[in-house]
C-alpha cells in the first residue's frame, strides 16, 4: 500500500509543478528558477524548465539565451564506482554563465564549469571544462 501510495505522492507532484511551470514563458522563467535558489540576471531567455537537483548551485548572468534541451548537470553520479576505493569521492560543483551568452539546443553542462561573458555553445555541445572564456 506504501508503494501506491508513493506513485501518488509523485504524480500529485509532478502535475503541480507542472501546472506552476504553465505560468511562466522563456522570458519569465527565471523567476521560478529564482524561486528554487539558482543566481539568475536580468533580461534572459529560457527555455528550459529544470537545473536539476541542486539549483542553487546555478549561476547565470544578464541578457543570456538558453535554449530547448539544456541539461544543467550540477553532480557527477558515476562516481559512485569507486567508493570502495574513495569512499569520501564526490563530484558535484556550480555552473556558472557570465553576460551575454547564447548556450545551444541540447548542450550538456557539467559540474564545475565557468562560462565567460559574451560566449556561444554551439547545438549539441558538451561542457566540461573548468573555464570557457
């Protein structure tokens, strides 16, 4: 019974922010994100409607377009393989977006990357450095 009960829990709250996400367009959508704790400037453009789990760890600057499909990875889960060896290992970090940039359709941003001002990320691009300037 727990477990239906769990599947419900889930669901209810999906629709609900499902139907809270309805409120906001790519222009207002760093309101809600505001909401949830990530850094977020003024006139930006965003599609996207989730930073993962840890927002808060999310830092984007004035006047930047994200488009349709941006992951924003803010940890690394693979790690886990080694935690007999480490056991203290994690990989988790910001993501940072400076001025005027334009990330991609389908871009990939992992942990710990710094975006400098007045860059692209070309479609479908993977970011995994620690500065993109």
């Amino acid at each position: 019974m727990s477990a239906l009960k769990n599947v419900i829990t889930r669901t209810f709250q999906r629709l609900k922010e499902g139907w809270e996400l309805y409120n906001y367009d790519r222009f207002t959508m760093a309101e809600y994100f505001r909401k949830l704790g990530a850094t977020v400037g003024e006139n930006c453009s965003i599609i996207p409607t989730n930073f993962g789990p840890e927002p808060y760890l999310v830092k984007i600057g004035n006047h930047v377009t994200i488009a349709t499909g941006v992951k924003f990875s803010t940890h690394d889960g693979g790690v886990w393989i080694f935690r007999n060896e480490i056991p203290d290992i994690q990989v988790y970090g910001s993501i940072e977006i400076g001025d005027n940039c334009v990330i991609g359709e389908n871009v990939i941003l992992l942990p710990n990357i710094k975006i400098g001002e007045n860059s692209i990320i070309g479609a479908g691009s993977v970011v995994d450095r620690k500065s993109v300037v």
